[in-house]
C-alpha cells in the first residue's frame, strides 16, 4: 500500500503541474487476491 501512496501522489503531482488545478481525488488500491480491493485516499501535502 505504501508504494501505491507514493506512485499515486506522484502521478498527481505531474497531472497537476501540466494541468494546473484539476480538484483531483486521489486513492491507492490494491488487489488482496482475487475478490478483495484495500484502498486509501491519499491527501496532498497542500490540503485541500
């Protein structure tokens, strides 16, 4: 999950910048086996 926090906050991170402001949500999920998904939401460091 910790790596899924930081390619996630990355890949907003670039969005962001080539886009500006977009209000982007965005949450890290994984795959527990077939049937179950773990996700987060994963905040900026600016707030919201």
């Amino acid at each position: 999950m910790e790596d899924a926090k930081i390619q996630v906050k990355d890949y907003g991170d670039v969005l962001n910048k080539r886009h500006g402001n977009l209000r982007l949500r965005k949450y890290a999920v994984v795959s527990l086996g077939f049937e179950r998904l773990w996700w987060e939401e994963v905040m900026s460091d600016k707030g919201l």
